[in-house]
C-alpha cells in the first residue's frame, strides 16, 4: 500500500501484563476508494522493523503486509 508519510512517533511503556511494547507509529494518508479525499491512518512498527533511512515527512512509502495483516516491510518510493 502506497502511502504519505505524515508523522512519526516512538512509542516506549510497559502494558497491564507488565510486557515492554517498543516500536513507532506512523501516521499515514492514502488512497481508498470508500473515502472521498485521502483517508488518514495510524500504524504501529515492531522495533524490528524500521523505516528507510533518511525518510522524512511528506514523503511517499510503500507498506507492505504479511497474510496476517501485520507490517512486514516499509520501503521508501521517492
């Protein structure tokens, strides 16, 4: 799924089941047939999973998930 990048942020706390929960959310707007204009989504990264180096706000990035609906990958288009 292509995407616009529009904002990051890292997330670091410890849930109810005292598990650390490590990772980014990326805030992203892309196109969906459903939506008139471009619908705006939030999505969590595992911190085994990282963002292009160098990739900025704005910019175009492809996320690609696995069977399971998860981010597998994050690729930088522009």
């Amino acid at each position: 799924m292509q995407a616009k990048l529009l904002g990051v942020m890292k997330v670091n706390f410890t849930n109810s089941q005292n598990e650390a929960v490590q990772g980014t959310n990326l805030f992203v707007a892309f196109q969906d047939e459903a939506v008139e204009g471009l619908r705006c989504e939030k999505f969590f990264l595992k911190d085994s999973i990282a963002l292009p180096k160098n990739t900025k706000i704005n910019d175009v990035i492809d996320i690609i998930f696995n069977f399971k609906g998860k981010i597998e990958k994050v690729e930088q288009l522009n």
